[in-house]
C-alpha cells in the first residue's frame, strides 16, 4: 500500500458547461504528439493550452495507446513531475495514470484531478490515495486494467451486447468502489473511454448516445475522442483528423458533457464558445 497523508481537499470546481482538458503527454510513443522534446518545450505547451483557455491541463507518462508497453511507476514520477511542478501554479494539473505511487507523487505536487484508464483495473489502492487528497477521480471505462487494454478488434474484452448500458453500468460499479475508498461523489467524473476494449462500431454507439449516457449518469461526464481512429471516416491519419474532433466535442457539449479531453485546445474552445452563442448563450 502507498503510504499517503490527508491533505486539503481540492478547492477546484468543475466549471459551467463543457470544459476543455489539454493533453500534454510526457511520453515519445503516444499515438499523436509522441515526438521528444524538453521540459522547457513541454511546460511552453502547458502553458500555452491555459492561455488558450484550458480548464486543466492532463499530463500523461505512460502512453494508453493500444499495445503501448508499460512504463514504471518511477519513470512516470521522473517525467511527470517536473511538469505538475511547473504548470500547478499557472492552473488545474491532472494526472493520467493508473498508479497509486504515481498519482501519490503528483497530487503532493500539485495536481488535483487523476484520470485513471484502466477503471480500477490496476491498482487496487489507488482510489484511497485520490481520496486521501481530496482530488478528483476520472474513471475511464476498460476491461481488465491498462495491461488488458486492446483498443478495438474482435476480442472478448470488445464483447458487447448493449454497449451503452453495459460501459455505463461497469462505470457506475466503479465510482461505488471509489466511494467505498473514501471518494467524495461530486469528484467522480465518468469517461467511456472511446477506443477502449471497443471495437469502432462500439465507439460510435457510445458517440451517438452520450445525451442518453449523461442522462443517465449522476456523474459528471469526459469524453476523450481527440484524433482517436475511430474519428477517422476514410484512413485519415491522426494529423488529418481535426474536423472530427471538433465535431465530437460540439456533439458532447450539446449532449451535457462536462468535459472533453483534446489535443487541439484553442480550435475546440472557439467552436465550443461559438455553440454556445448560437444556442443564445454568451461566448466566453
């Protein structure tokens, strides 16, 4: 078990409407972005998403995506760290990880979201350490933990007889285990993890019918579809993929979605505040 001591619970709230989450990955295999660069480069990119009006930033050491090898707990901790370090004073830091030592080490630092792909499925002790610091809780749905994940195919983790009610019913078990560790419930933010243990088909199901997902959720919802192929209508690679992504993130804002997590953090917040305008609303 990590050993974690109490600290103030995080004062953040998630905000009106739908929020935007920046992935800023710390990793050279991730599927998009995944080129090296420096710490400096980094954080520059961190804080270029705030000012671009980033609601949090998500940082990621370990890439989640299929068949990505797994990275130690201390090697997330060494290149996350310096990151959380640097972005927590300028705004809300996240966590991707699936480690309670690495959640552990970037909740101390300054971090107060912890987006966890594997469902609970990796560590047993890592809801007690998001509860132990009072943080928010993402829970992405999957089957079998991170080591399990497959992405899409014709495999029993992508076996579905009714997608959305299935994924929404594994999601809901888990946030009451989170709440059994001492998780608050107004920190569980539900994801249903696009591209994960699904094939493509699931995946879109899951797309058409977020507003009956968020209907039926207490939670507040994360949807991570950014350049996922599953965006991808005709082999467009990832770099081709923006057009998609800003479709899924207005279809989710319409739909009641909380949050959506996207590499392309300046072209969504303008398309979401322009939504909102021709809804009646005032644009931000």
């Amino acid at each position: 078990m990590v050993a974690v001591q109490l600290s103030p619970p995080s004062t953040a709230a998630p905000p009106p409407g739908t929020a935007v989450v920046a992935i800023l990955n710390a990793t050279p295999d991730s599927f998009f972005d995944g080129a090296e660069s420096s710490l400096e480069t980094r954080r520059a990119r961190g804080v270029a998403a705030f000012e671009a009006g980033a609601a949090w930033v998500d940082i990621g050491g370990e890439s989640t995506r299929p068949g990505a090898p797994r990275v130690s707990a201390d090697a997330q901790i060494s290149r996350v760290l310096p990151l959380v370090s640097a972005l927590a004073a300028v705004g809300p830091v996240s966590v991707d990880t699936t480690s309670a030592a690495v959640a552990d080490a970037a909740l101390r630092a300054g971090a107060t979201m912890i987006n966890d792909v594997s469902c609970l499925g990796d560590d047993p002790h890592l809801a007690a350490v998001v509860a132990a610091h009072g943080a928010f809780f993402v829970l992405s749905h999957a089957r079998g933990g991170q080591s399990q994940l497959r992405g899409f195919g014709d495999v029993p983790e992508a076996s579905y007889r009714a997608v959305v009610d299935e994924v929404l019913g594994e999601l809901l078990e888990a946030a009451d285990r989170a709440c059994a560790a001492g998780v608050a419930p107004e920190k569980i933010i539900l994801d249903p993890g696009i591209g994960f243990d699904k094939s493509s088909a699931h995946s879109l199901a899951i797309l058409r019918e977020l507003p009956r997902f968020v209907a039926a959720s207490p939670f507040a919802t994360y949807v991570g579809a950014s350049r996922k192929s599953v965006l991808s209508l005709h082999g467009e690679p990832p770099s081709e993929r923006l057009g998609a992504s800003l479709a899924v993130a207005l279809h989710a804002q319409a739909a009641g979605v909380s949050y959506v997590r996207v590499h392309d953090v300046g072209d969504t917040v303008r398309a979401l505040a322009f939504a909102k305008l021709l809804r009646g609303g005032r644009a931000a």
